[in-house]
C-alpha cells in the first residue's frame, strides 16, 4: 500500500491540487463568498469527503454547479447563515446516505441534469462578462444579458486584455505538446497572468482578501426569520450537491477499473464534508468531475490522493494565501468565463437531439438562466417525465389498402385513450364495405382503446365490410374487458415463427398462407437488409444436424439467424455409416468442403419418437423400419442402459427413452469423427446437443457423459 501511495497516489495529488487551486479561488469569487472560503472547501472536501466517501478516486471541493445557488443564498442572508445552509444540508446527505436512498438521486434523467450545468454555465459567463470588461455583475440574468451592449462601449482595456489572455491560454492549452500539458492550463493562466500584471504595473482590480486563512474561518449562525427560504436553502443545496456528486461518480467509475463506488457511504462523506466546510466557513462541497479527471489520469490507485490534494491546499493556503491579493479580478473572470462554457457540451446537446430530448435540454436551460435553478430543474423533470409518458403510451396507427377492397390497419405500441383521436380518424379512413385486417401489436390496451375498436368494426360489418383482428403483441385485445389492465411483455415475436401459430392466429386451423401473409407484413421487411448481404452466397459457421421433429426449431435454440446454420433434419438425427444415406453424406461433403464449416452438431431431443421405435418396436411401416434399421448400432450401444452416457443421463432424472435419445447423440458423435469426411480435419469440432423440451433446457453430450450448459434449467 505504502508503495502505490509513494508511486502512484502521491503525484496524482501534486496534479489535482495545482488544478484545484485556481478554480477554488474563482468559484468563491464567482459565488460572492470570501475568496479564502473556496481554500477551505477545498481542503475539507478533499480530506474528509475523501477519506470517508463510498468513489475512492473522486475528488471533492466547490464546485461550478452549486455558484448561482450560493451567490443568491449569500445575497439573500449574508456569509455567516450561508455557512449554517451548508451545514443543514449536509446533515440531510448523511441521512440521505443512512436511509439508503442514494440510487434514486441516479432517477434524474441525465438530459435534465446536463442542461442544469448548462444553464449554470451560461448564468456564470454572463456575470463573469461583466467583471471581464471591467464592471460588476447583477443577480438577474435578463440584466445581464440587456446591460451587455453599454458594458461592452465603457470596457476597460487593461483589464480586458488580462481576462482576455487567460481565455486564450486554456482554449490553446489543449494544443501545446504533451509534455508541456502535463501542467494544468488553469495554473499556468492564472500564474502567468498575474506575473504579468504585477510586472508590467497594471492598474487593475484585484483579488481582496479578509485577512489570512485563520482570519477566514467564520462560525455559522441562525436567520433572524425568512425560515421559509432557509428551508428552501437546505433543501436545494442538499438535492443539487447529492445528484451532482453522485453522476460524478458514476462518471468516474468509467474512467478507472478499480473499486466502484457505495453510493449510501459516497454521500455520508459528502454529508460530512459539508458539515464541517459549513462549520469553519467553507463553501460547499460536492464531487467535481474536472478534479476526479485529473485525478484518474494523473494515474491515482486509492483515496490517498484525494485526500493529500486538501492537504497540499491547506499546506499552501496557511503561508501563501496573501499570494491571492495579486490575482487581476479580470484573470478569475476569465478562467470562470472558460468553466462556464465548458459547462455547455456539445456532445450531451447532441445526444438530446439525437434521442429526442432537445426540448427538454432547451427548455430547462432557458429556466435555469432566467428563472432560478431549483424550478428550472423542476420544469425539466416534469416536462421529461411528461414526454417519457407520451412516448410510453402513444401508438403508431396507420392503414393502407393492399389489393382491391382490401385494407390493413397496423396498432403498434400501447393503445390507450390518449391514442383515440389518432385511432379514429385514421380508422375513419378506412372505406365501408371493405375486407379489411388488423394486426394488434400491442403491449397494453385499455377498456378505451378496446371500446372504440370494437365500435368501429360494429359499424364497418354493418356497412357490409369484414374484420379480422390478428392478435400479434404480448397482449390480446380481450384482456381490456377481462380486468384491470395490464402492460405484457414477451421474449419472442409473434410474428417471427417462433410462437406457435395457435397461440395468435383465431382461426380453429391455422394455416401456413397466414403465417406467410404476416411474415411478408412484419418479419420481411425486417430481414431484408441482412439477407442482401446473404443473396449471392451463404457463410454457415456450423453443419446442425438434427431430428425431423417440429418442435426443434435449431435457430432459436442457438439463438442464430439466417446465414448462420447449415441445417439437415431426418427422423432420428441419424447419420448412416457407409454412404447409406446419399442426403447427409452429400451435406458432409458440401458443408466441410466448399462451405468451410467449424463446427458439426449433432441434436437430439426429450421424447423423441425414433428413439421410442428403437425401444419398444418400430411401427408396421415399411419405409420406417427401413430408415430405423440405421439406429440398430445405437440401441446394441446402449444394451440395458449400461453405457455411460445413459447412466449420466439416469443421474440426471431422465427415463429410458431420453437415456436412448442420448447416448443415440453419442453413437452419431463418434460415427462423424470418425467419418472420412471429417476425420483429420484440423479445425473441425464435432459437437453433441440433446434439447429437453419440457424445460426448453439444452445439454451437452459427448462419448462418455452428459453436461449441463450454462443457464439450462
């Protein structure tokens, strides 16, 4: 332990805390608190949020996010009851973290919480602007942004070319070589700003200290009244600062592979943190995902780096932190102005766009900015949950005629009685006096939905028209007026095969041109696209040779497709030694030969009727007991049930007609490696399955045993 602390921990510390000074000291500034109050925050989180916190990597301190939340907590009360707001809310965290409710502050959708940072980016850039030109920052951002033009008109020079020279350097630090960059741009922008300052004589506002750091410690006291919006206070800093440095730690479980975090113990550290930060005059404290950066690629192992970083800031701020008087107002302006608009990522605009939450993105920035952040935050949940529930319950409708006086109506999703005008107009469109068909994809449908269904084919009948309702979803138009409704979800498509056709047809008997209408419907178009690719030629991985019986389906036991098996069925899943039968011999040949298959498997199956020939007597069937008479090795192998296989198969539960079926697998295992075809082969597997239909359950069969696979019943 000591020596990854030496040779990992320890310059990863160095790294996140040259970071970490500079963005301490302009987020107090940005949040009108004492400067030295960000040098506090700073150390405390990063001591105690990191020793005590469930993200061994992450780093904690002031953060951007929280800026707008204190600067109108500390217009509102004053320093001192700030400090008490700080406290309070982190004696909520550690509740929070005791109750184990940590998991649900993850329930945010993140579309809303990057918009928050968004909106908090754009509010710290507007009022940084105006410390940039030269002027002071209002509390309204509409001010901000009308107030902009005359700012620009009085701009005072020195100061604006400082600020100016900062933004400069850390938008071109990304440019600089590697080894150069290993210094971090914020440190360098404002060092090297300040030098320049102090050199050249700048006549420019500063950075104005209250004394030194232990002058800076204040204890934190009551409101007189207003408890209302103290409460508020607590609350708000409580919520943001939880969500906030929860999302920064799942961010930062991404970036490493060590330990993940405890999200209950991640906010009883931050809790804490925020108790004594409030109780020594610190700003608070959340997770901030630029230190945790830093800190994971700085090469960091455990929690010790977070933890040196604060002491390294309370090592420095003790001594040097007059250092801070020399700081041009217009260079903190400039490093805020950058975080700001780092704040706003294309990437997370574009991925609202992309899945359709851009309104969502807009609308909560916009109300982050010109309103406040707590009913910005607020709107963009409700208005999120709004959307997420229109998605969930609208459905697609639509209806086209196929041939002539013939229509079809597609029902897709969740049809309920916020889809009836949508439902109605376009059942609406369909003419009277047509034959027309209704394929119900549905995963619920509510008494509505079915009322309004049922109506209209009413109607339609009467008009002299047909209506056929294909049940194909997870849920049958019926089970509106069976009770209460609820939402259905199946593993399988209805309209794929794999569910039998009685399970979804209505007719007494199925017919196989039905199954083919709704495949041309639904599964064709589907398929198209892979199977352009498969027109010219096939690329079979895998020879599948199994039993003719129709509840095998070996596509989905391998869970394959189309292009994947090259399949050959008989009854029994019988390969016949000695070129007997010319059908497998010629599969052999082309499947290993001109395919280049892998893999050969053979499958047998529970119950199988072959199998039950062999055993008790092949039926008075002439072509029957010609083809059985292949399976006589087979049954000489299994004798009286003396051959390993079968007595695995015994252990296992199964009766003798299963034991056969098995050791029938074993028989045609050894006869393909031994075939002429096969034999030799490098590269060629040849594989025993045997699938028990009653669990749906596949197991494994070799010469000598039987193995159960992975997640078989």
């Amino acid at each position: 332990m000591r020596q990854t602390i030496l040779r990992y921990d320890l310059p990863a510390s160095l790294v996140v805390f040259l970071v970490a000074l500079p963005l301490s000291l302009g987020i107090a500034v940005a949040s009108g608190a004492p400067v030295l109050a960000g040098l506090i925050a700073a150390a405390v989180g990063g001591i105690i949020a990191g020793a005590l916190g469930g993200s061994p990597l992450q780093v904690s301190g002031p953060a951007a996010g929280l800026t707008v939340i204190v600067a109108g907590l500390v217009a509102e009360f004053g320093w001192k009851v700030t400090c008490a707001i700080t406290v309070c809310a982190g004696i909520l965290q550690v509740l929070f973290g005791l109750s184990r409710v940590a998991r649900a502050a993850l329930a945010i959708s993140p579309v809303v919480v990057h918009a928050m940072l968004a909106g908090i980016g754009i509010t710290i850039a507007l009022q940084q602007v105006h410390v940039l030109l030269g002027g002071s920052s209002h509390s309204s951002a509409w001010a901000n942004v009308t107030e902009l033009p005359g700012q620009i008109v009085s701009a005072h020079g020195p100061g604006l070319f400082l600020g100016a020279l900062v933004i400069a350097i850390l938008v071109g630090w990304r440019w600089v070589p590697a080894r150069v960059r290993k210094v971090p741009g914020p440190l360098v922008a404002i060092v090297g700003v300040t030098a320049l300052s102090v050199v050249a004589s700048f006549d420019v506002p500063r950075i104005q200290l209250d004394g030194s750091l232990l002058d800076a410690f204040a204890l934190p006291s009551l409101p007189e009244g207003n408890w209302g919006a103290f409460v508020t206070g607590v609350l708000t800093v409580a919520l943001i600062a939880s969500v906030e440095s929860l999302l920064s730690a799942v961010s930062v479980d991404r970036m490493h592979t060590g330990p993940r975090t405890d999200f209950d113990r991640e906010l009883i550290g931050q809790g804490a943190a925020n108790i004594a930060s409030g109780a020594v005059g610190g700003l608070p404290v959340t997770g901030v995902i630029v230190r945790s950066s830093t800190n994971v690629t700085a090469g960091a192992k455990t929690r010790a780096s977070a933890i040196l970083h604060g002491v390294w800031i309370l090592v420095f701020a003790v001594p040097f932190a007059g250092l801070a008087q020399l700081i041009p107002s217009a260079a903190l302006a400039g490093l805020l102005i950058v975080i700001g608009i780092q704040l706003v990522k294309a990437a997370h605009i574009e991925t609202a766009r992309r899945t359709g939450d851009l309104a969502v993105y807009v609308v909560t920035v916009l109300c982050v900015v010109f309103m406040n952040l707590l009913e910005g935050v607020l709107i963009g949940l409700a208005l999120a949950v709004a959307l997420t529930v229109w998605r969930v319950v609208r459905a697609k409708i639509a209806a086209e005629e196929v041939s002539d006086n013939h229509w079809r109506v597609d029902i897709e999703g969740s049809c309920t009685f916020l889809s009836l005008p949508r439902l109605t107009s376009v059942l609406a469109t369909v003419p009277g006096g047509t034959h027309v068909t209704v394929d119900l994809t549905v995963d619920f449908i509510d008494h509505a939905a079915h009322e309004a269904i049922e109506e209209w084919r009413r109607q339609h009948e009467a008009s002299g028209g047909t209506v056929h309702i294909h049940d194909l979803g997870a849920v049958e138009m019926g089970s509106a007026v069976d009770g209460p409704p609820e939402r259905g979800f199946t593993p399988f498509d209805k309209r794929s095969g794999v569910v039998p056709w009685s399970s979804w047809q209505q007719k007494q008997a199925p017919s196989v041109l039905d199954g083919l209408a709704t495949y041309h419907r639904r599964t064709a178009p589907v398929l198209r696209p892979h199977l352009k690719e498969l027109a010219d030629e096939q690329q079979p991985k895998t020879l599948f040779l199994t039993c003719a019986d129709s509840r095998v389906v070996p596509n989905v036991i391998t869970s394959s497709g189309p292009g994947d098996l090259f399949t050959v069925r008989n009854v029994g899943n019988i390969v016949a030694a000695g070129q007997k039968d010319a059908s497998v011999e010629a599969a052999i040949a082309f499947a290993v030969d001109q395919l280049g298959v892998s893999s050969i498997v053979v499958c047998g199956h529970s119950s199988c009727g072959a199998m039950k020939a062999l055993l008790h007597g092949a039926p008075d069937d002439a072509h029957l007991k010609s083809w059985l008479a292949h399976g006589n090795p087979t049954l000489e192998a299994f004798g009286d049930g003396g051959h390993p296989v079968a007595r695995s198969a015994a252990v296992a539960g199964f009766g003798r007609e299963d034991q056969l079926s098995m050791v029938n697998i074993a028989v045609q295992v050894q006869t393909l490696a031994q075939h002429p075809l096969v034999a030799g082969r490098p590269g060629v597997e040849v594989i025993g399955l045997f699938y028990d239909i009653a669990s749906a359950g596949v197991l494994r069969v070799t010469p000598t045993y039987v193995e159960t696979l992975v997640g078989a019943a």
